[in-house]
C-alpha cells in the first residue's frame, strides 16, 4: 500500500494496527480523528514535516506487509527441507 498526504488515518488503522504505536512515537493520539482524518491533517496540527511522518509510517507498513506476506523462496526452501527426512 503507498501512502500519501491524503491517506485517511483510520484507513491505515484497519489495514495496520501497528499504525497507532508509530503515531504514538511523534506523541499523537489517535482517539480524537475521524474517519476523514488524512496524513496531511495530522502532520499540520502536530506541526509535524509531512514528508517525515510520510516516510515512517511508509516504512511501518511496508514491514508489516513483508512480515505478513512470506517470501515465496523462502516457502520453498522450506518445502524442500520436508523431503529430505
């Protein structure tokens, strides 16, 4: 998923729990958004760099997204090592 300045938070909360523990690392509550809340909403009232909190929670959710989807190679290697028995 790419995230943009117009990403609505509680879009990313459903995708990504992880997102509220990163928001918490710039100090941000996520209770008080609603479901129109975008990135750039929150960047602008935390006086936050937009392109900052972008490339974090970019970054977040790209690791949630590997560690959720194995590596295909991986899942073969594994498979190979159930014949060798």
């Amino acid at each position: 998923m790419q995230i943009s300045e117009n990403t609505r938070i509680r879009r990313l909360l459903r995708k990504f729990p992880t997102v509220e523990d990163m928001l918490g690392w710039y100090g941000i509550e996520i209770e008080r958004f609603d479901s129109e809340t975008t990135v750039r909403d929150v960047a602008w009232s935390h006086r936050l760099e937009l392109d900052d909190l972008l490339g974090d929670l970019q970054a977040g959710v790209d690791d949630e997204l590997r560690d959720h989807d194995p590596d295909p190679d991986e899942e073969q290697d594994d498979d190979d090592d159930d014949y060798d028995d």
